[in-house]
C-alpha cells in the first residue's frame, strides 16, 4: 500500500469542509479555513495542508474556539481597520476586512489592518498574496503559543511568530517570502513527531534545556529562534508590533490563556499593505522596473527567489493533483465517523 493518497484539489477542499463541518464549525468558517488549507496542500507545504484539519478540529472539541462567530469590523482611523473576530478562527476574519484594507491603502498609500480575539493557525503567505494580488505591497506578522526560547535561554518566551511580505510584480507571480522566526514551523516538529522521525539539530532543546533530535523531547522542551539572536530579535518585534501595539495577546498570555488543553493559539495579527501607485505616482514604471532589475541581479547568477519551489509545486498540484500522506488522509477520514484525535 502506498504512503499516500492522490488528491483532486477540489477533493482537498470538499474533505477539509465535510470534516470541519461534521464537527461543528459553522460552513462559513469552515470554507474560509479549506480554502487556505486547500493552497497549502497545493504548495506541497504539507504542515499547512490537510494536517491542519486535525489541529482545528482539536481545538473545537476544547470548547475554547467559537464555532459560528461573525467577524465585525470597526474603523480606528481613516487608514487602520480593525477586525474582531470573537475569538473564531482568523481565515473568514482576514476575508472580512481585506477589502477595506486595499480601499484605505489605494486612498493613503500606506494602511493597516488588525485582526483581534481570534485563533491562527495558518502559513500567512496566502494573506499577503491575496494582499499583493490588488497591486499593494503587503506584510502580516502574529505571535503564537510561548513555545520558542530567546536567544541564550532555554524557556519558551516567543511564539513562532511568523513575517510574511509580498510585492506584486507586473507579471507572474509576486515576490513571496514567509518564514517562522523559529528555526523551523511548530506543525514540522509536530509531523517529524507523528512519522517518528528525528529532527535537524539546531531546531529545539528538551525539557532540560539540553540540545535534541528526538521530535518529541522537542514538543516537551523549546524551540529555537533562526540565527540565533537576529531571529530573536525580530520575534521580539513581532510580539509588541502584533500584540501589544494592538492590544492583543503575547504568546506567553496566549499560552496561558490555553490553559492546557492545546487548542490553536488565540492572539491577534497585524497587517500592513503598501500602494505603489500612491508611493511612487508618476515614478511607478520606474520604481517597479528597479525592483524587476534587482530580481534579475538574483537569479541570473543561479540564485533562486523566495517560494519559487513553492510556485512550482502550485503549477504541478493545478494540473496533476496533489499526494497527502495516508495517515493524515485516514486521520482526517475518521473525524467524519466522529472519531477522538
């Protein structure tokens, strides 16, 4: 028997909705989480596809997460939107507003948007895709559980605290990167852990502190922030530019407030998109075409830009359909006949 399952992305989708649905999130939710589940099983970012069913349906059944909650949306200024969503799930919060986002950027050229009281669990490189799809420069960052140690510590003060930035260019696809400032995705542990595998050192200490490979020593100790105390540094500035600057959740009050029962972290998220138009006005060809120069400068000596491999996988996923790993596959199966986790 083969180690995975083929996939229609349309298949994807429809598993993530039934699954989601038959355990009592609301259908609008549950389409706004599928279909970003949907992309990251699309990009081959497999922690970030089909797995997350299994994470959001836990945290349902912890009774922390709101189900059926709306998103309302509430302006803090002519350029900042605020967006609570009464402690649901983010995804359908981030479509709410998204359009008044791009309005206040084409009208200021520089705006914000604040998702408050909500659980986060998604990669934010469809976020700020979606942003750089209407022709805006856009960058999102959030906090997440106290999982990650500083740099020279060995307790967990940061979360994952992922930055995402996108740059639409005037064809293909946009410059993308989105990167955890943890040495690697908590849901990458999470999958080493669930296969048996080892991870890289490098990626986490044990519960003592010390250095380890065994996946889940790692779970029960801290992760480590990427390049030391420069990766540490940015996950400080992520925790005060999205949670406290927006009156949010840090990630060790996100931890706190979980109180064990290991939902999907609750906190808020911060997103800031850029017009060009409005920047550069008449200037705009000329300052996109020094942006296409430097891209140029970067892959005509060999070098690879951001999510190119994931772009690729986007092509190949589009037209051939995409592989889920059959645990995954039969896990997220049995949450149909109302399975535990």
């Amino acid at each position: 028997m083969s180690d995975t399952v083929h996939l229609s992305l349309e298949e994807v989708h429809d598993l993530a909705v039934r699954a989601l649905t038959h355990n009592g999130m609301g259908d609008a939710h549950a389409q706004a989480i599928a279909r970003v589940i949907t992309q990251g099983q699309r990009d081959e970012c497999h922690s970030h596809g089909l797995y997350r069913v299994l994470v959001c349906v836990r945290s349902l059944r912890s009774g922390k997460v709101d189900p059926t909650a709306l998103p309302t949306l509430h302006t803090l200024s002519p350029a900042i939107v605020s967006v609570d969503a009464h402690h649901a799930y983010s995804l359908l919060a981030f479509e709410t507003g998204l359009p008044v986002l791009v309005e206040k950027a084409r009208t200021f050229g520089l705006a914000a948007m604040v998702i408050r009281n909500c659980f986060h669990f998604s990669a934010l490189w469809p976020e700020v895709e979606a942003i750089a799809a209407n022709g805006l420069a856009g960058l999102a960052m959030t906090p997440s559980h106290s999982w990650v140690a500083p740099a020279g510590g060995n307790r967990g003060v940061f979360g994952t605290n992922p930055l995402a930035f996108a740059w639409p260019r005037p064809v293909g696809e946009p410059f993308v990167f989105d990167f955890a400032t943890s040495a690697i995705a908590r849901g990458d542990i999470e999958l080493h852990a669930r296969q048996g595998k080892a991870i890289p050192s490098g990626w986490a200490v044990d519960a003592e502190g010390q250095p380890t490979t065994d996946a889940r020593a790692a779970l029960e100790g801290a992760m480590l922030t990427f390049g030391g105390h420069k990766g540490s540094a940015l996950s400080a500035m992520i925790e005060l530019l999205a949670a406290a600057l927006i009156g949010d959740l840090t990630s060790a009050e996100s931890m706190a407030f979980d109180q064990g029962v290991g939902a999907t972290p609750c906190h808020g998220e911060l997103l800031l998109a850029f017009d060009p138009k409005v920047f550069l006005g008449d200037e705009l060809e000329a300052g996109l075409h020094r942006a296409e120069g430097m891209f140029r400068a970067i892959t005509e000596q060999g070098a690879r830009l951001p999510s190119q491999r994931r772009f690729a996988a986007r092509r190949r996923s589009i037209a051939q359909g995409v592989d889920v790993d059959r645990q995954v596959y039969d896990d997220v199966r049995r949450l149909l006949d109302g399975d535990r986790l």
